[in-house]
C-alpha cells in the first residue's frame, strides 16, 4: 500500500438501482413490499417445516434450509438497499462491505448446492422409493447440507480475503451491493487474477451444480418412462414439479447473467438480473412450494387453522366462556344532557387537532428553511398526535352520534394497538428532540454534524419500530385471553381497564405493562432532564444575556410541550391509590390524547419565530394583495354585468333561504329527503356568499383589490362548500336509492342518527379538504406579479402567479380534486344504476312513475353541477383557457345555487304545498322538529 501510495478507503459508494430521481420512492415502496413478502414466506415455511410433524421428512428438511438461505440472501442486500434510497446516499463502509459480500458468496452458493441436493432427494424418492427412507437418512440429510454451508464459507473467506487485502484504484461501484466480480474492477493490483479465479469458481458451482441436478432428472425421467400407470406417473411427477420450476428459474437467471455475449453486456442488465435472482426469485421460492404442494397448504391449515381452533375451544370449553363480539364503552360522562355539548367541545378540539397538525406538517414539509432536524422531529411528532388523536376521538364522536358506546372486539384490538404505539413513540420522539436541543446549545459548530439526516432517521425510526413491537406484544398478550366482562370502564381501549375485563389471572400482564411503562417513562424522562440540566449547564456559561435568551429561547417551545406531556403521565401514574379513581383517569386521558395534540401546534406555531415568519409571508411572499380581474376587464360591460349578478344573487338568496325556512317549519317536509334539501340549501347559499358579495363591489369600485389573507379565506371557503356539495348530492342519491329499492325499511336505514352522521361528515370532510389545499396554496411564493385572472380567488388562477415551484400543490389539487368527483360520482352512478334496475321491475307504469318522479329533481340537479364539472375537468388543453374556467366557474358557483331551489320547487308538490300552506296561514304551518 505504500508503495503505490494507496490508502484502504474508509467508504465505498454504491451505484444506485436507478439514476432517475422521480423514481426513487416508487423504487423503495416496490422493494420494501418484495422483502417483506420474502420475510413472511420464507419465515412461514420455517415455521411450518419445523413445527408440523407431517412435514418432517428429508424434502421439508430442505426445503428449510432453503428457506434459510433465501432469507439470509435477502437480508444481506435489501435492508442496506432501503437505507439508501431514505437517507439518499448510496455509501458502505469499507468493513460493512467485505461482510456483505462474505455473507452473499456463501448464501448464493449454498442455494446452487441446496437445489441439487434437493434433485438427489427427488431421484432416490421416485427410483428408490421402498428405500428412500434409509439412503435418505437424517445423516446423510446434515451431510448434504453441511458440505455446502462449509464450503461456501470457505470459498466467501477466500474471495473476500483475496479482494480486500489488495489496493482500491476507486471507490465507486457500479452495482447496487458488493458483488465480487464488480469489486474486483476496482482493484489497482491483481484485480484481473482475482476475477479469473472467482469465474473459474462460478463455472465450477454453476457447472457442478447442474451436473447433478440434470443426471438427477435425467434418471428420473428414465424412471417415470419404465411405469406402466398414467396415474403413477403424474403423482411420481407431481412430487418433484416445485423443484423443477424453482431450479429453472434461479439456472436460468444465472445463464442469463453469465452465458451472455460481452457485446450485450451492461451494468443495467446485470442490475435488473441481480434483483430477479437476490429479491425475487427468495420471494418466489416459498409461494412455488405453497401453492404447488397440497402437503404444505395442509400443513398451514394444521398449524394455522384447526390447532389454534381446537386450543381455543378447548381454553373456551372450559371457561365455558365465548369472545364478546362487542365491547361496551364508558361515556365521557352519564349525564344525557352533557352528550351534545360534549360532542361539540370534542368535535372543535379534534378540528384544530387535525388542521393545526396538518398544517405543522406542511409547513415542514414545504418550506426549505424548516428543513433542519428540529422541525424534522416536530413534523413527526405531528404525525403521532394526529395518529393518536385519530385513533380514539373519531370513534368517541361516532358514539356520541349514534348513542350508542359499543365497539368491536377487532376494532377494540386495533385501537389499543395504535394508541399505545403513538403514546409511546411521543415518549422517545421528545426525548430525541430534548438531545437535539442539547446538541444545537452545547455543540452549535458541529450541530449538522452530529444531526446528520441518517441519525435523524435513526433517531426516529427506533421510536417507531420499537413503540410497534411493544404495541403488538402487549395488545396480542390480552386479546388471546378471555374476557368474563364486556363493560370497559373508560372511553376508549386503553390496556389497564381492558385488563380488569379478563378471567383468567392478569397479573403477569399487568407487571409487564407496568414494568414497560416504567422503562418508558424514566428512560425518556432521564434522557430529557439529562439534557436540560447540560443545556442549563451551557447557558450559565455564557457571558452575554443576549446570548442565554437567545439559547433559550430555542428550547422554550419544546420544554412548554415536556412539561405538559409528562406532567400529565407523572400525574396519572405518581397519584397515590387512595385518592386514584377512573373518572380522574378519563379527565387526564382527554388531556394527554386530545388537548395536548391540540396544543402542541399551537406552542411550537406561536413561540416559534421561523414556523411565524411562514405562515405571514409563505415562504418570503412579497405580495401582500391581490387584484381580481374580474369576469370581464372592460368598462362599458361593468354595469350590466352588475345588475345580472345581482339579480342572480337576489334569487340565490331568497331560493335558498326559502327551502330553509319551509324544511324547517314544515312539519310535512320532516323526512330525510329535505333534511338533505335543507343542507344543500345552506351549502349553496354559503358558496355564492363567499364568492358574489365580494365580485358585485368590485364592480362599483376601480381598484378590485384583495388582501392575501381574504383571498386565503375566500379560497378555503369556497373549498369548503364545493366539496361539501358534491359529497351531499352524493348523500341524496343514496337517500333516493334507498327510498325507492327499500321503501318498508326507509326510515329504519336512513334514521336521524344516520342523517346526521352523512351530513357531519359531508361538512368535516368538505373542512378538512379547505385545510390541507388553502396552506398548500398559499405555501408557494408570490413574488411581483398579483393580478388573478379570475373574479374571485381560485386555485389555478392563484398558482399560475407563484415564482416557485408548484408541483407539489398541483399534485395535491389533482390527487383531491379526482378522488372526490370519482368517489362521489361511483355513489351516484351506482345509485341510480340500481335505482333503474327497481323501476324496471315495477310491472305497473304509474308506479314506474311515481317512483321516477321522486328522484326527477335531484337527477336533473346532479346532471347540471356533475356536467359542469367534467366539462371543466375533461375537455383537451388545446381548448382550455381561463376565459372558459371563468364562464363554468360563473355557472356552478352562481347559477346553479340559483337554479337548485328552483328544480326542487317547481318540479315538486311537497314543496309547492308547504309554500302554499306558509303563505296563506304562516302560524299553523310553523311546527318545528
């Protein structure tokens, strides 16, 4: 080495699968669900081939261990692989890289030596079949494992002995792993030996190898030619027909690689072969032995189905006790009167809980000051309150509807599940953002250092895996007990109340949760105080005050949220048990899994300089206004144009208050039907509100100007009641289906509590959607031009203006606006197509129409706004232009809301007999629900 002046390198860089960027990600999600079929196959046929007496044969035997190796091959490569493409570089240390290679050397030649010992097997099973049992003894079997398994490690050890003590010209590979043929073209010395001896090796596995593996078949073909029965010959075939498929894939790949001419050699082709034979072909090889072989899908139903069965009708006989199929819930609180308050306070903090974590997710996401590994941890500890608020308050909520506290007993499962793995990932995720503060105050010159993305990844990653395996363990060890009591005493599944419901003696699992939440709590909280009192330590050993308030300063958002998380654990669990009770228990539950979340955006978003100075200015916004241009810019066109809007807003108004009026006066209109009207009133009363007011004054002024804040908050209107219409009519078109293909149970399907629940979600869903797209639009930077083609704030409009990139709010716009036209239009699609059906059935052509009449209105309104919509959506580029969005955008967000209570008037008796009754004598026809 010193001769050549070479120095050993410390890294090595891996090239990747692919140099494309935009498919890294797709790339990741493909080889993360490959691998973890390949872990859950060759696992399962591990499992099986040892725990079922029947499989314990020479075959399985092999099969085992080919299971081994398939998995070893695998997991050598892959995990590093996917690494790589998170941390978005492709470097091995120099030691890491000699193991992996070692490690694929020895199980890639076992597999070639494993597959021709498994086409010996299949020989002696179908030539010798009276003697298979003694040549195949358990002797023989180790033996023909063993020789492999040592010779390959001898051959690895050589090869990586040979390559790594030899000088590195370069330290770039052309490979995705460390192949050794690869390596080699990186040696300055001896790297063409080296590559001569590992290709007389491959031809000596490879063609050894497949000696064996062709005399064997050979042999047995020979033998399957001599038996005169059809039917002996299938079954003798059958036996060996997995193998033979195995082996011509894993040969056939290799001749690929190997056999083909130099000329048609490339790095791609060999990347694109390396991945069939190290990724694929390990996923394969235990669905070719699963699904071609009746011994081991039997196997699977012993192991799996009919042991566990029988065990559990065994534990359950003598219990003589059964799984609840629900489990009953404590209410927040019994009194019945305190229900819709409640249900409204928990709906508002769930609300900001998702908007205020949605938005810090985004905002980090977005903007590239907030790229640092501070709002890296913030964003995921966003992730894990909205997981854990999600987990309980939807549920909650949907039992405050429905007045009903049950739950599943898998849905129950799943809740403690998910609960536990978001409280516990909160735990570590503080305690790693209290190190990264002691970092950036104690070490602030090699603070990105240390915060490198891979440790920030790490960091992060360990907290989630761990929280999981923990979650499972615990909620697997109470869910395959039995319970004597369906009556949870708190408002969600939580694993100390769903523990007192147990028969059997719970005492070992209530250690092990205590002992865990023990472990939890103090290692995180000592990795918190460990960490302030350095950082303390730190402050008082700066000279300037400017400086320790500045320090501070930096972590006064995160030791706000510490405060309030742990104080409120340390509270649930510190308090002494006289004084403990369930009721306290909810009380500090509703803190720390729903106001908490809800609080910690608001801490980190107010106390926050940066996360501020984004959400003012997104992202350095130089435009504080912006000016509607309006439906036409010329002046002689101003008045008329007024006048005609005005009078459509007049209609629209006294259209839709009208419908209002009489759904709610009208004790005849108190059907589902109208209580649906009634909302699509309201929703189009409030889009032409958000938007006509606004454009009818721009008409009287000369500046059209509006503030950026107004705009933001006219476009999430807007938003919010556009896709809150869609959803209704959606909603109403089931209600027709249902009215028409079930007319004795309609009132039974669509109850209140079912009106009202579509109707919630239709406007939550409607909010929610106004949510994610105002930030997402309003996060790009709007440098000098201001002027929206467009009478009122629209998406399009607005991101044709932006100086910066857009891609991810037109991605965002795109994946929302065609997931809601899809989804609502399948709805309506589907309920009308067996809507026709039942009319078609009706043999009397009054009926016919009669019941075609009850969904003529709400057909034709469907037709118009979905026909504007699509034109909108579908028609080519080429005729797209914004003077066209602008005439669509005039017709569903004014006309139509017009037009609506008009069709359902005019087109309808019910209504025109309410109208008739309100006007003539207005008292008597005033009889509120």
């Amino acid at each position: 080495m010193g001769r050549q002046n070479l120095t050993v390198p410390t890294a090595l860089t891996l090239s990747a699968v692919s140099s494309l960027p935009e498919l890294q990600l797709p790339l990741f999600w493909m080889f993360l669900i490959l691998y973890v079929f390949t872990m859950v196959g060759n696992l399962g046929m591990i499992i099986l081939t040892k725990l079922d007496a029947h499989l314990h044969t020479p075959m399985y035997f092999f099969i085992r261990h080919l299971a081994y190796i398939d998995l070893g091959d695998a997991t050598v490569i892959y995990p590093k692989m996917l690494v790589n493409f998170v941390i978005g570089q492709n470097t091995i240390s120099y030691h890491a890289c000699a193991i992996q290679m070692a490690l694929f050397v020895v199980f890639i030649v076992s597999e070639l030596f494993i597959l021709s010992a498994m086409a010996y097997d299949r020989y002696v099973a179908i030539c010798y079949p009276l003697l298979y049992n003694v040549i195949m003894c358990w002797r023989r079997c180790h033996l023909l494992v063993g020789i492999p398994y040592l010779y390959c490690s001898i051959q690895a050890l050589l090869f990586t002995c040979k390559i790594f003590t030899s000088s590195f010209c370069t330290s770039l590979l052309s490979h995705f792993y460390y192949d050794n043929i690869p390596v080699s073209l990186m040696l300055c010395s001896n790297g063409q030996d080296i590559a001569s001896l590992i290709n007389r090796f491959a031809i000596f596995n490879l063609t050894s190898s497949l000696l064996v593996v062709l005399l064997s078949y050979l042999m047995i073909l020979l033998a399957l030619g001599q038996m005169r029965s059809a039917d002996g010959r299938k079954k003798a075939f059958s036996t060996c027909a997995s193998h033979l498929t195995v082996v011509v894939v894993f040969f056939g790949t290799l001749f690929f690689m190997y056999v083909q001419p130099k000329s048609a050699q490339s790095s791609d082709i060999d990347k694109l072969s390396s991945v069939f034979y190290t990724l694929v072909i390990p996923m394969l090889n235990p669905l070719i032995y699963s699904f071609r072989n009746k011994e081991v899908k039997n196997a699977f139903h012993r192991v799996f189905g009919k042991k566990f069965k029988k065990s559990y009708r065994d534990l359950m006989g003598r219990q003589n006790l059964t799984v609840p199929a629900n489990f009953i819930l404590s209410a927040v609180s019994r009194q019945p009167e305190l229900k819709l308050p409640l249900f409204w306070i928990f709906l508002i903090i769930y609300i900001f809980t998702m908007v205020g974590n949605l938005g810090m997710i985004i905002l980090t996401k977005l903007d590239a000051y907030l790229h640092t590994p501070m709002y890296f941890f913030i964003r995921h500890l966003a992730y894990m309150d909205l997981g854990d608020a999600t987990s309980i308050y939807p549920k909650m909520l949907l039992n405050f509807v429905m007045g009903q506290n049950t739950i599943s007993y898998h849905a129950c499962a799943t809740q403690m599940a998910f609960f536990i793995m978001f409280i516990i990932s909160e735990l570590f995720i503080l305690s790693a953002m209290a190190y990264d503060r002691y970092v950036a105050i104690c070490n602030p010159l090699l603070y990105n250092v240390i915060m490198s993305r891979t440790r920030c990844h790490v960091l992060v990653g360990i907290p989630y895996l761990y929280s999981t395996l923990q979650a499972l363990m615990i909620t697997i060890k109470i869910f395959t007990l039995s319970f004597c009591s369906s009556q949870v005493s708190h408002f969600y599944c939580d694993d100390l109340p769903v523990l007192l419901m147990l028969c059997s003696n719970a005492q070992d699992i209530e250690l092990l949760i205590i002992l865990f939440s023990a472990f939890n709590l103090i290692s995180s909280l000592l990795v918190v105080l460990l960490s302030y009192m350095l950082i303390l330590l730190a402050i008082c050993r700066m000279n300037s005050a400017e400086g320790r308030k500045k320090a501070f300063s930096t972590c006064g958002s995160h030791l706000t949220v510490v405060v309030a998380f742990y104080g409120t654990l340390l509270f649930m669990y510190v308090q002494p048990k006289s004084t403990h009770s369930f009721e306290t228990d909810k009380l500090t539950s509703v803190f720390y899994t729903l106001v908490i979340p809800m609080l910690n955006p608001v801490i980190y978003s107010f106390r926050n300089k940066e996360s501020n100075t984004y959400m003012a200015l997104g992202n350095m916004t130089q435009v504080t206004e912006f000016v509607l241009i309006g439906v036409s810019d010329q002046p002689d066109l101003q008045v008329p144009l007024f006048l005609i809007f005005l009078v459509i807003y007049c209609l629209t108004v006294m259209g839709n208050l009208g419908i209002i009026t009489l759904t709610i006066v009208d004790s005849k209109l108190q059907t589902p039907m109208y209580f649906f009207l009634h909302h699509l009133a309201i929703i189009n009363f409030s889009n032409s509100t958000v938007i006509a007011p606004k454009m009818l004054f721009n008409f009287l002024v000369k500046e059209k100007t509006t503030s950026y804040y107004a705009c933001a908050t006219q476009l999430g209107g807007f938003l919010v009641f556009i896709v809150a219409e869609v959803f209704m009519l959606a909603v109403m078109a089931y209600d027709r289906y249902v009215a028409i293909c079930n007319p004795l149970l309609y009132m039974v399907v669509v109850s209140r509590r079912v009106c009202l629940l579509l109707v919630s979600f239709t406007y939550l869903y409607g909010f929610g959607t106004a949510a994610v797209i105002t930030p997402c639009v309003f996060s790009v930077s709007y440098c000098s031009s201001n002027g929206i083609n467009h009478f009122y704030c629209d998406i399009m409009p607005l991101l044709t203006l932006s100086c910066s990139d857009t891609s991810v709010p037109e991605i965002v716009v795109f994946i929302s606006a065609a997931s809601n036209i899809v989804f609502s239009m399948m709805i309506v699609l589907i309920s009308y197509f067996n809507i026709v059906l039942s009319i078609l059935r009706i043999r009397s052509s009054e009926g016919r129409k009669k019941a075609f009449s009850t969904c003529g209105s709400h057909m034709m309104a469907v037709a118009v706004f979905y026909g504007t919509l699509l034109f909108m959506y579908l028609q080519p580029r080429t005729n797209y232009s914004l003077d066209t969005d602008k005439m669509a955008s005039v017709f569903y967000t004014l006309v139509i809301p017009m037009l609506n209570p008009m069709i359902y008037s005019l087109r309808n008796k019910d209504v025109k007999a309410a109208l008739q009754r309100f006007m003539t004598n207005p008292c008597n026809s005033c009889k509120p629900m």
